[in-house]
C-alpha cells in the first residue's frame, strides 16, 4: 500500500528511509501515538492537524496505562507521503508525545471500530433490519416495538457496509467510536 | 535551606538554580506574590518594560546574543495575550525562551474572572510547549522541566501558567534534574548518512554549503567546527539571514546570504551547485524561491535537530537528523580518516565561475550626493563601527534585508533579526535584551521609522536603565517594503504605506531624557555616527534616506534563483499572478 520503505518498528524519530515521499498519491494510514495522559494533550494533537491544514478521518483516545500515565490515540488520515511523512514528524516533535507509530507501514495490523445504530421501523422492514443484523453478526442491545439498537464491531467498511443496508430500512442514528488498531504478532 | 516554600519562593528559587540572572517583565495582579520575592533578593534583576510584547522581544535579544535562555514574566489576560506575538516570533526562529503567567486562582479559572484568559489554550499552537501549573508541589519540578524543553534539541519558547493561589501556597522545591526528562531528542548523527555526505563532498564539483540558525542555536562549537570543515574543503559557504555570523563574513569561501534579497553570487551558485549541503536551515520559502525550480542539478544533504525540517519542503537524498557541532564533529572525522579528499581542480573552477558571478557587484547602487542613500547609510555604518564589540539588532523590511546585505559578521550571536515571522517592533526591545546582556557593548538596532514606532514605548525602558542602544532608523516617510511590493506588483498604488504624521524624532527622544540626532546630509553622516557612537546612552538617530528606494537583488515571488531582478530595470510587471498571490 505503501510508496514508503521504512524499516520495521521505526517511529518518526527516524528520519532515515523515508524515499520516495514526493508523490501525489494519496494514501490512507492509521498512525498510533502514545501519549503522557496530561491536561490538552488531545488538545496539542488536533491543534496540529488543524494547524497544519492535515487530514483527520478518525481519531480515538484512552488512557491505556494507568501507573504510567500514559494515553493511546489512534488516527487514521490520508495524505501523500510526504505528508504522511511530515504528520508523523510533527506528531513526534510534541513534547507530551512518547512515541508515534505507522501502523500502516509497520502492519499488518487488525483495525476495529465499534459503532450501535438505531434502526426505526415496524413489518416486513423490522424483519428484515433483524435478518440483516444476524448476518453481519450485530447484536441487538435495546428494543422498542418500533425499533432497535444494534452493536457491531468490525473494520469501518464492515460498518460502513451495515449502515448502508440499514438506511432504507429506518436507520435513524448511528454512533461510531473510531478506530482502534494493533499490530499484528509480537 | 528547607524545601518546603510558597510558590512564589519557588519560582525565583528555580530560576536562580538555572543560572538566571535577567527577567523582563512587567507586574499585574495574578504575578503580584512572585514580585514580592523578587523584590526581597538580589541576586536576579528584573527589567521593567513597557509593554509585555516588548518583554518577549527583549528576552529574545538576551538570548540570541548569550546564548542562554531568556526570561519573561508578565500577569494573566492581557500581559499574556500581549506575549504572545513575542512567542510565535521566538518560535520560528527557535529562540529558547521561557515565559512565566500569572493566572487567576484555580478555584475561578473557568468564571470569566477578571483578566482571565486560556493562556494554556492560546499559547499552544505559539509555544513549543506549555504547562497550567495547579499543585505547588510540581511547580518547581515544571520550571526545570520547561528550560530544559526551551534549550534542548530545537530550541524554541515555552510557558508556565502560575495561578495566583499556587503561588502562595506552600510545597516542596526540588531541584534541577534534567536527565529525569522525557524529552530527550537524538544529538548523534547517524553515522551510516554522514558517511553518505563525506563520499559526495569528495566527487562533488560544485559543491556548497548552506547554513542556517541551527549553527548558532548548536552553539559556539558549532560555529568553530563549520569553520573549520569550510576552511579544509575549501567549498563555497551561503547562509539564511538566521546564519549571519556562524562564518565569518571576511572568510574567503563567503558567498553573502542567500535568498529573496541575497546575493546573486549566493543564489547562482545555489542553483548550479551539484550538492547543496544545508546544516541548519529549513529551505524556508524566502530561501527557495519556486520550488520545482529550486537546485535542479544537485544531490542534497540536510543536517538538522528536528526531524520535521527533513523532507517538508525539498525532498533530500541525504537526511541527517542531529544536533550540529556532533553532526560536523563527526563528518569532520570521517572526512579526514577518508584522506581527507575533495576534487580541487573542479572545485577551483567552481571558485571561478562564482568569481564571474560575483563581478556582476549585485550590491551595486546610484549613489547620490543630496540624498543620503539608505545602502550608502549602511555602509558608513559598517565602517565605523565593524572593529568594535557590535552587536546588531534589526526590525523588519527594507532596512532589515540592506542590513544584512551590506553589514558584515565576523561571530555567531551578533545578529539579532525577526527572521521566520517578520516581527515589525522586533528590533528595538532585542537591542535592550542585548545590552542588558552586554552592558559594554555597542548595541545597534538598525530600523525602518514604521517598524520602530511599533514598541517606540520601551524608549522608557531604555531611559530608566540607561542602556546606551544606539536607534539607527533609515526614516523614508513609508513602509519601504510594503511601497516596493505595491510598485512591483500593484500598478504602483501605494495604498496606505505612508504616515502622514511622523514625530520628531529628536524631541522624541529628548522626550524621554535620550539623546537625538537628525541627518540628511550625506556630508555630514560619519560625523553624526560617530557622535552617536561616542554618546554614552541611549541615541534615537533619525537617518532621513531617500524615500523611493527598492531594495536589490530581488527574486520575485514564484521565481527562481537564476530569474534575480538586479535593479530598478524591467521591474514592472514582473510578478506575474501565480506569484502574486505568494507574500
């Protein structure tokens, strides 16, 4: 997927093996950046993509070391290489920032987002919203007589996939939490 | 001495514990407990300005001409806000500053409380860090931390956010103990990559250095080991106006700053070189003229601390991330256990042909005997005072560009100029930084009467500590830069780039208990630099140039370094639509 060529667990304090980056094509990275968990460190994080005029397709942040006060924020943007390149540099360089990884380029890895929708409906549509939803293997968490709360989980074209099924049969909410990602093995 | 102490107490303590010995500032409510303490010692002097933006400047001054990082403390509301033009200054150019707020007590922040501000918030995206300190047992923990921050890798400024209730509660001082620090950013060159750039200096035929602040941020080694490294090769050496003065300007590889107003010679050589070696600098825009047209012909070698600078602008083919003088050190190294090889016959030609360009005399002007000519005013000046302990200070536009231009730097941190963001008002308060700094020394600051009436408030600064800051301002009656850009790029509509009422400067001055000198006389301009030379405080000199003059070279916004403009021919026009909108 990657232009890039850059050794296996290098983070943006890595310079080095970065060629070629000046290409137009526009590519779609989950960048993970560990973080110390202090007041507006989220703050810093959007400032610098707004700042600079990047990309945010999604972004998640928690506290994923307590003793350690540290916070895992995953990012999925798109952008040239080199802009690419350039996010993880400017990510690196903030000084609540441990470490920054392309897990794009470090993968493979497994992405997961979270998303419940609520689908309004009665009849043959109600029916088929539930059908649906066995097969994409969503759970059904709150029920009225008129409609449902589904959970899935899944890769966000998984979702997106659910959600376009839903439309026409009532879909009247969705939440999605962005996503999470690890690298594959150890 | 007990650890447990107020807040306040803290704070002068920790400063005092990383050697500082100067604080601009300016008092107000939030900050009124820190004063106290600074009030019952000694031991650090705080410098009153007259206003908090002029605070920032003054710090930057100190520091750029020390060394050291330079300190400012101002109240919470408005004396941060006013900090912050200061703040986004000293972060373009990497300026380790460390500026303390006062804030309203913790248990109001969030009520609208009188002079209330986010500072934390405001100040994010301007500072390259900053802190809200709620707990007094961590401030003294914070402040350590945030010099550290402030000087180590690139440097640049940060900001302790002091409530009014953690200053006077008591905590426990902890001392410095900066290798307990997160922050921890890579000195070391990758030695792999330095090998790279020794193997390409040695084929290269046309070979040149650029360098930038980072050289003089790196430190005096750095300046001495570029030196050297220049002397042994015998390449060609351009700088940024950030660069002035880590070369010497009379060393015989000096090529003159390069870029937008540089040299022609520089920016030829820039564009025909066959590897670019940039130590230091950020292919800045000023620098690059038309990117795609931007050194077409060399292989490209970048050193430099941050690496965000690699890549952002110019794609390079020899990236090395690392801090200067170890970066140079160890090329230095490699090159001489290497045999210290280069191929001098191609270099020798490669002088030749710069020598060509060099005879062009880009720097030339009409010189005039009615009119004293703002170039012919700077180099009186050079001649007058280049064999004393001179510092420099500018503001920003023409004046700036003719200085660096025809003012020439023999040591790094003598050259104190409002580089990445374009500070009109920079100048004057850096001058009173620097002569705090440097209380013998010949402090100039080089202005335009425009960008010098910007801060004209700290002539109360300079008056109540008698620093003698020699105020050397070309008065044109225009915002010169602003004029020339109209003429070249605005069918010559000068729209708003002229005062209609300028003061006197001389009872201006006088005003203030300085001393005041007019000059329009050619005839009489060494006597009059002289007598602001010799005059022992400070001197408002009101050097009134000719008011239509363009500052030359010029490369024109979207063009590139081998379409120079030289002189006032063929300047219509120029600036086609696709540059026009560039700055």
């Amino acid at each position: 997927m990657s232009a890039l060529h850059i050794k296996k667990g290098s983070t943006s304090h890595s310079a080095y093996n970065l060629r070629p980056t000046f290409s137009d094509v526009q590519e779609r990275h989950t960048i993970a950046v560990l973080v110390e968990n202090e007041p507006g460190v989220l703050a810093r994080v959007i400032g610098l993509f707004s700042g600079r005029g990047y990309n945010i397709e999604s972004l998640t942040v928690a506290e994923v070391d307590h003793t350690g006060h540290l916070s895992r924020i995953t990012i999925v943007t798109t952008g040239t290489p080199q802009v690419i390149e350039q996010i993880k540099a400017q990510l690196g360089r903030i000084v609540s920032v441990r470490d920054v990884h392309d897990l794009t380029v470090e993968g493979p890895s497994v992405e997961r987002e979270l998303a419940i929708l609520k689908v309004v409906g009665e009849g043959d549509k109600r029916v088929e919203a539930l059908r649906l939803a066995d097969i994409f293997r969503a759970n059904v968490v709150d029920s009225t007589l008129n409609s449902f709360i589904f959970e899935i989980t899944g890769a966000p074209d998984k979702i997106d996939a659910f959600a376009d099924l839903m439309r026409p049969l009532g879909l009247a909410e969705i939440a999605r939490t962005g996503v999470a990602a690890l690298l594959r093995g150890d | 001495m007990t650890s447990e102490m107020t807040g306040a107490k803290m704070v002068v303590q920790a400063l005092k514990d990383q050697g500082v010995d100067t604080v601009f500032g300016y008092p107000g409510g939030a900050v009124l407990p820190i004063y106290d303490e600074i009030f019952l010692q000694n031991d650090i002097r705080h410098i009153l300005v007259r206003h908090e933006q002029g605070a920032v400047h003054a710090a930057e001054g100190y520091a750029r001409s020390t060394g050291k990082p330079g300190v400012v403390l101002v109240t919470s509301g408005p004396g941060a806000t006013n900090a912050v033009t200061g703040l986004t200054d000293a972060l373009m150019d990497s300026i380790p500053i460390v500026v303390l707020t006062g804030q309203v007590p913790t248990f109001m922040i969030g009520s609208d409380a009188f002079q209330e501000a986010d500072t934390v918030g405001i100040t994010r995206p301007c500072t390259k860090h900053n802190w809200l300190v709620k707990d007094t047992d961590k401030l003294a923990a914070t402040i350590h931390e945030a010099f550290h921050v402030a000087t180590s890798g690139r440097p640049g400024p940060v900001l302790i956010d002091i409530p009014k209730d953690v200053q006077f509660a008591t905590g426990t001082y902890s001392r410095p103990n900066p290798s307990s620090s997160h922050y921890q950013p890579v000195l070391k060159g990758d030695l792999e990559e330095i090998t790279e750039l020794v193997a390409a200096m040695e084929t290269a035929k046309k070979p040149v250095f650029y360098t930038g602040g980072g050289v003089i941020n790196s430190g005096q080694a750095a300046s001495q080991l570029l030196r050297e490294l220049v002397d042994a090769t015998g390449f060609p050496i351009t700088s940024t106006l950030m660069g002035l003065g880590a070369y010497p300007a009379s060393g015989k590889n000096w090529l003159g700053m390069l870029g937008m107003h540089g040299l022609y010679e520089a920016n030829m050589a820039m564009h025909d070189c066959d590897l670019l070696i940039n130590i230091g600098a950020r292919f800045d825009d000023r620098i690059t003229g038309r990117i795609d047209a931007f050194s077409p012909h060399s292989k490209k070698a970048h050193i430099d601390i941050d690496p965000s600078s690699i890549n952002k602008v110019i794609q390079i083919d020899i990236p090395i991330v690392g801090d200067v003088a170890h970066v140079l050190e160890d090329i230095l190294k490699v090159w001489k256990s290497r045999g210290r090889k280069t191929d001098a016959e191609a270099v020798k030609q490669w002088h030749a042909q710069i020598d060509g360009w060099r005879k062009v005399n880009c720097l030339a002007y009409t010189g005039s005997e009615k009119t004293i000519k703002p170039q012919y005013a700077l180099q009186r000046l050079e001649a007058l005072t280049k064999d004393r302990d001179r510092y420099v200070c500018t503001e920003v536009g023409q004046h700036q560009m003719w200085a660096a231009q025809f003012l020439g730097f023999e040591d790094p941190h003598r050259w104190m100029t409002s580089g990445g963001l374009g500070t009109m008002g920079y100048g004057f308060p850096a001058s009173i930084g620097v002569q705090m700094a440097h209380p013998d020394a010949l402090v100039i600051n080089v202005a335009g009467e425009a960008s010098w009436l910007m801060n004209m408030q700290e002539m109360g600064t300079a008056a109540q500590y008698r620093l003698p800051v020699k105020q050397f301002i070309l008065n044109n009656e225009r915002l010169g830069m602003v004029r020339q850009w109209q003429e070249l790029l605005h069918g010559e509509r000068y729209s708003h780039s002229w005062s209609e009422a300028l003061p006197d400067f001389v009872k201006l001055a006088e005003a203030f208990g300085a001393k005041g000198i007019m000059c329009s006389d050619p005839a009489d301009l060494d006597d009059a630099i002289m007598e602001m030379i010799e005059y022992d405080g400070p001197v408002l000199f009101d050097c009134v140039v000719e008011k239509h003059e363009n500052c030359f070279p010029m490369i024109p916004s979207g063009k590139a370094h081998n379409e120079m403009l030289l002189g006032e021919a063929e300047t219509q026009g120029v600036i086609q639509a696709g540059g026009a909108v560039l700055v």
